[in-house]
C-alpha cells in the first residue's frame, strides 16, 4: 500500500464515522433502540411507495458514488 492507498482508507472510515453519527442521531431523536426496529419501519415505507422511494435512494446512493 502506497499513501494514496491509506488516505482513500482514512477517508473512507471517515465517512462511515460520519454515517453511523446521523443514523445514531436519528435512533436518538426517535427513541429507536435497534436496527431491527429501523427496519420494522423502513421496510413498509419502501413497500407502500410503490417503488419510487428505492428508485430514489438508488439514486442518492449513486450519486454519492
């Protein structure tokens, strides 16, 4: 591994750092207490939609890509 190699590893920790931050900011503010109980609720949103909604996330997760 080079410097390039570790910086794109640092970096990349450094973004799940930051992902686990909102995501546990969120179960905060929701009083949600699992990743099972995240999915309880996710689960019939993206149901329900039709669709759209992963359509969307796809999306969102591409761009970041």
């Amino acid at each position: 591994m080079d410097k390039k190699d570790v910086l794109e590893i640092a970096e990349g920790l450094r973004l799940i750092e930051e992902g686990v931050e909102r995501i546990q900011s969120v179960m905060r503010e929701k009083k949600i207490r699992s990743i099972k109980d995240i999915a309880a609720e996710l689960i019939p949103c993206f149901k329900e939609d039709d669709d759209s909604l992963t359509e969307t996330v796809i999306q969102h997760l591409d761009k970041k890509n």
